[in-house]
C-alpha cells in the first residue's frame, strides 16, 4: 500500500517517521521485481541434477519455482498499478 502525502504527514504528526513509511513504500515496490527475476534465474538454470531426482517436475506446465516465482510476481504488482494510476491522474490533472 502506497502511502500519501496526507498519511505521511498524519503519521508524522502522532510520532511516526515519514522515513519509515517511505522505506515501507519502496520495500511494496522491490517485491515484484525481485520475484520476477528470481523467476528468470529460477527458469534458466533449471534442468540439472536435482530437477532429475524429482519426477513431478516436469508434471505440470505450471509446477515448479519458476511458475511460483511468477505467480508471486504477479500478486506484488498492486503497489505498481497504484504507482501507476497516482502517475496516470495527476498527469490528467496537471493537463486539464
């Protein structure tokens, strides 16, 4: 969840730190990204030794890290979609 300017500065004035709720805002934005390489790396150097001892891998086109990786990627993508939209509206306001 991405914080507001207002949310900040109500935190701030009951004793929060807006550097707190700036760290927590890029923390919700590191996630998707991050799993979405995990899922690259994931995907890439599948195939050796280990993924021989396991039969079930190869079961289901979605089974696996990588297909897990990307599934975890896509349910982090909200505080971008946020981002998004906050950049889409205010680009709206500022032409109108």
């Amino acid at each position: 969840m991405l914080a507001t300017e207002r949310d900040i500065a109500k935190n701030a004035g009951e004793g929060g730190h807006p550097a707190t709720l700036g760290a927590a805002e890029y923390l919700s934005l590191a996630a998707a990204p991050t799993f979405a390489i995990m899922a690259l790396v994931t995907a890439a150097t599948s195939g050796g030794p280990a993924d021989l001892l396991c039969s079930v891998a190869h079961a289901s086109p979605l089974g696996g890290m990588a297909a897990m990786y990307l599934l975890m990627s896509a349910f982090h993508m909200a505080p971008w979609l946020k981002l998004i939209a906050r950049a889409a509206s205010s680009r709206d306001i500022a032409t109108s």
